[in-house]
C-alpha cells in the first residue's frame, strides 16, 4: 500500500504530459500540498487503530463505536479545515510556489475540485482504518485502491480528452465518494454476517 500513492503520480503524470507540462507541474504542488492536510488525519487513523483493535478483541463494540465516532468527527474537522483553507485561500497558496499567470489559470479552480475531496475521503479514511485494525484487511485494502488507483486512472485517462485537465481533477472528488459508498456496503454487510457488531448509524 505505500507504493500505491507513487505509482498514482507517475501514472497520472504521464496522463497530464498529454495535456501540458503546466498540469503535470501544478499536480506536483497538489501532492505537496494535501501531505499537509492528510498527515494529521493518518496520526489520528494510527492512534485510533489499537483503540478499536483492543476493544474488539475484548467484544466492547460499544466502546468501538465511540472511537469510530470520535475519529470520524476529528478527522472530519481537519479535512473541512482543509477544503476550506484551499478553497478560498487558492490564490494565496499557490503564489507560495512562485505561480505564473498560466499555473493560477489552471490551478485556481483545479485546487478547489481537488480540494473537495478532502472531506468527501473522511469516512473511507476511518472504516479503512477500522477494517485494518480488525484484520479485515481485504477490505482496507479495496478502499484504498478505490480512492488511489482503481477508479482515478482509467477515468482521469478518458475524461481528459473530453474536459481536459479539470477531468482529471474531477476524478478525485469522484474516486472519494465511490470509496465512501463502498465503505458503508462494506460496513453493512460485514454487520450482517456478524463480522463484528457495531451500529454507527
């Protein structure tokens, strides 16, 4: 899994070479970028990880639904602090790396599609954690090839040629919301089969 993140840059750079080598460096400053609004989401995903394994093991699924709940709104709030700040401070962020007109054309809508899948990624960031932390780790896995690979290569491969660069961007939001669907289908049947009891509904 920490190889899926550099094969996706490689990957959609060479998408993006087929549309300028302003997108392919713009991107660059996005994956720069969003290590500063994920880092803290992954330090609480690490935290709550022995949390629920531990309460799992001990069958205090009402204690597992408290942590799932509490790191949801944790996470949830720094990923809407981060859409936020790249949403209406686009302009400012990007002058950081030295922008030039055409980046700021480009970049100032790319950042703020891209930016929406931050909080859109809150749920499946946290049921990838809590599968992983209950040894269902098929299905952390699933997750994350959702959000990283499955969905935003091909798709990003053929949007470009339709919307351009902002198809690529929209693969992101798009890619999360799958990885959110799943995430609850998962989670739903793995309740069903008994797999652990939980109710976060």
């Amino acid at each position: 899994m920490m190889c899926l993140p550099s094969i996706l840059v490689s990957l959609l750079n060479m998408i993006l070479s087929l549309s300028s080598q302003t997108a392919v460096a713009f991107f660059g400053i996005y994956y720069k970028l969003q290590t500063f609004v994920y880092m803290p989401s992954n330090g609480v995903i690490q935290g709550m990880r022995p949390i629920i394994s531990f309460n799992y093991g001990a069958r205090d699924y009402k204690r597992m639904k408290e942590t799932i709940i509490i790191t949801t709104k944790t996470i949830g709030a720094i990923l809407l602090g981060g859409t936020l700040l790249f949403i209406v401070a686009t302009k400012p962020i990007l002058s950081l790396f030295s922008a030039n007109d055409a980046m700021m054309t480009m970049g100032i809508p790319g950042l703020r599609v891209l930016a929406l899948g931050f909080v859109i990624s809150t749920f499946g960031i946290v049921m990838s954690g809590v599968f992983e932390a209950i040894g269902e780790g098929k299905y952390s896995l699933f997750i994350s090839l959702l959000r990283q690979f499955i969905i935003t290569i091909p798709l990003s491969f053929i949007l470009i040629r339709y919307l351009g660069v902002m198809g690529v961007w929209l693969t992101f939001p798009f890619s999360e919301l799958i990885a959110l669907v799943v995430s609850v289908v998962l989670y739903k049947g793995a309740y069903h089969n008994h797999v652990y009891q939980l109710d976060i509904s």
